[in-house]
C-alpha cells in the first residue's frame, strides 16, 4: 500500500519494498494549466547523483535529457515530454541501487520549466504535480508526494532524495523550490 509522504518524511526502500528489490522508478507528473501560459509547459526530471561533499561526483553523474545514464549505468532517464499530456508519469527515472557508485550518497530528483523565464511560467501554473516511486518489477507504488502542498512561484523544484542510510536507501520528500530554472539547481550540485 503506497504511503502519501508529507514535507520531509522518509521511507526506507529495503522495508517498504517487495523483498530483494533493487530497481525503482521514480515518476513525476503534472497537468499543465492552459490558461495560465499561451505556451507549452516543458517539465524536465532530473537526478543528481551526489558525493560526501554534497556535489556530484564527476558531471556525467548528472542525468537528464541531454545525459540518459550515469555512467555507472545506476540510473538511467527515461525521456523528455514536453507537454504534461497524458494520464500517469510524464517523466521517469529508473534506479538500480544495487549499481550505484560507493561514492554516491544521495540522488536527489528536480524537476525544472524550460524556458520558464521567456514563457512567464513558475510551478504555480502547474497543477496535480507530484512525485512518486515504486518497484520496477512488480509496479507496487511505495510513496507518493503531492507538490500542490508547496506550489509556488518557482521555477525550478528539488521534490525528493534517495539518502544512503546504514539501514539502505531511504527515499525523502523534499520540495525547495528556486529561482532561475536549470542553471540555479547546477549552481547547487555542479
């Protein structure tokens, strides 16, 4: 049964999960408001695989539309909708734990609005958005975490972090919404 996540509460995937999982997806989903913008809203996932020292480890430890896969082949992007149509996941990212590089101690998932600044766009024109995770194999949804609670006029949302704990990974909700799209939440991890 999934559990709703509240701002800054955890999971642990080892307990939470069907015995011996290793391979998670975390999807992210929205509806875009038409009426907001005359433009498209293009929602881009993104996952930052980070080291001790809070950045990632090299740059290709950044994975997003332009960099499927960490080269540790841990985790992998699973493409780019530009438009938030359709039910279910509009982007995905899939994470196998048992292949993540020794040195990494978070994923940290983020979503951004290209182009916010030229379109005028910020996540408060985006609705039904949230992040969840669940099994690969089976399906089985482990959390979910709804972003309508912290909506704002952002453009850029850090939503949720695996952390390597000595019991194995959690899985945390933790919406921080920026300014200034992509490049703000490079600055933090890069």
């Amino acid at each position: 049964m999934a559990i709703n996540l509240s701002k800054g509460s955890k999971i642990n995937l080892k307990k939470e999960s069907p015995a011996g999982a290793k391979v998670f997806v975390v999807g992210l989903g929205w509806d875009p408001n038409e009426k907001a913008s005359p433009h498209p809203f293009d929602l881009d996932a993104s996952a930052f695989l980070v080291g001790p020292n809070g950045k990632i480890i090299t740059d290709e430890y950044f994975v997003f539309y332009n960099n499927n896969n960490s080269p540790d082949g841990s985790v992998t992007y699973g493409g780019d909708n530009r438009t938030g149509d359709g039910e279910g996941d509009d982007e995905t990212l899939t994470i196998d734990t048992s292949k993540l590089n020794q040195e990494i101690q978070q994923v940290v998932f983020c979503c951004s609005i290209d182009e916010a600044e030229s379109r005028g766009q910020n996540f408060s024109m985006v609705n039904n958005a949230y992040i969840r995770i669940y099994e690969q194999n089976s399906g089985e949804v482990l959390a979910t975490y709804f972003l309508s609670e912290v909506a704002s006029n952002e453009t850029a949302f850090i939503l949720g972090r695996l952390l390597n704990s000595p019991n194995g990974w959690d899985f945390e909700a933790f919406p921080v919404g920026y300014p200034g799209g992509l490049e703000t939440l490079l600055e933090i991890y890069a």
